[in-house]
C-alpha cells in the first residue's frame, strides 16, 4: 500500500512531552517482537505491555492500562472482537487499533463494530502506523483509503440475518440440508428457503458459489 491511500495525520501529541504508552496483542511471536521494536524506536511510543491473545490481552489491559491497544484479529481461543468488546465493557474509553493481515470487509466492520477506533493492516510502513497511533491518542478515528473502500464495498452488499449466517456456516462445513436442519432446529424446507435467499443476497448460483464468497469477504472463516 503507497502512502497516498493513507490520509495524512495531525502529528501533533495531544500533550507535548508525554510518552504513548502501547499494548501490542498478537499470537504470532516474531511479528509481535517485530512491532514491539518498531514502536519502541518511534519518538514518545513505548510498549509497556505484550499478549499473545484476545483473553491475556484483556487481562493485560486491566494490569497497565495502555493509552493505545494495538490488537491482532484472529487469535486463538478469544480474537480481536471478543477481547475489544471485553475491555470495552469494563473501559468504555480505550483506545483500540486493530493491526491485521485481512482486509476482508466483514472483518473491518466487525472490528469497528467492536469498538476499534482503526483498522490497519500489517504491511502498511511504520510511519503510518505510528501515525495513526497518535491520532487515536488525539481522540482521531482514521482508516486507510483501501480499508475505507472494502467498507463501503460491505454498504453495498445485502447484508445477512443471523440465522442465515448460521447456516452458511453449517453449509461450509459440507453439512447436507438434513444434517443443517438438524443442527438448527429447523426443517430442511426453512434450510432449503435459506439457501435460496443466500444465493440471491450473495449473487451466487450454488452452495459451492456461496461457500467461495463468505470466505472471500470473511463473512465466515475456516477454522
């Protein structure tokens, strides 16, 4: 991603001479030791705190209460959404960016929906991470041009009811309609209804066609 997808921040701190105390959530260790030294060489960043997943990170967070989270999204056991939406009920004010691979629609909106002041993926440069850190500290919120795009590409697309997700996902893990309907409490004419509606909101001809795009726009993961 060029800097000109990246809307240029204010730079300045909201209090001169305070250092941004960051956590850094994220279960890969290399990647996490790589952001750790990138932010510590930053000037007024320091990391106070690592985890290595969604529950340590809420955890972390009550122990040191970092001014700026920088969360993965995918960890095991609790993921990004699960751990912001934890810190957030008990501190409804933290600041928390999230700092993924995937720029996949439903991931960005599920973390805003969470309550991630941005989303930034993890090839972008250290300046604009950094960047953004400080304008989250200002009270900024901020998204990257190709982040804001693949939201606004989400807008655009009928959205599906949770039930219809329910099923989606049985239908990706190779569950026959039986099998669905069973899972479900339903009878496979509602399973068979379902489907008919999500080929249509999905634009797609088959279960196969379905299946490809709620992984290509991380409606539904694979686990």
């Amino acid at each position: 991603m060029s800097s000109a997808d990246f809307t240029a921040p204010n730079m300045g701190d909201p209090q001169p001479g305070k250092t941004i105390r960051v956590l850094v959530a994220d279960d890969h260790p290399p990647m996490r030791m790589g952001l750790v030294a990138l932010i510590k060489s930053q000037p007024g960043m320091d990391v106070v705190a690592e985890a290595s997943d969604g529950e340590e990170a809420v955890e972390v967070y009550d122990d040191v209460r970092p001014d700026v989270v920088l969360m993965d999204l995918r960890m095991p056991g609790i993921g990004g959404v699960e751990a912001i939406l934890a810190i957030r009920k008990k501190h409804p004010d933290a600041r928390v960016i999230v700092l993924s691979t995937y720029d996949l629609d439903e991931d960005i909106h599920r973390a805003l929906q969470s309550g991630a002041r941005s989303y930034l993926l993890k090839d972008m440069p250290i300046e604009e991470i950094a960047s953004t850190i400080r304008e989250v500290m200002n009270g900024d919120a901020l998204l990257p041009r190709q982040v804001a795009e693949r939201l606004t590409l989400r807008g655009q697309r009928d959205q599906l009811t949770e039930r219809e997700r329910d099923v989606l996902e049985s239908l990706i893990k190779g569950r026959s309609n039986k099998e669905i309907a069973s899972s479900l409490c339903i009878s496979e004419d509602t399973v068979k209804s379902h489907l008919k509606t999500l080929f249509t909101k999905l634009r797609v001809r088959d279960r196969t066609g379905a299946a490809v795009e709620a992984i290509r726009h991380g409606i539904v993961h694979l686990k």
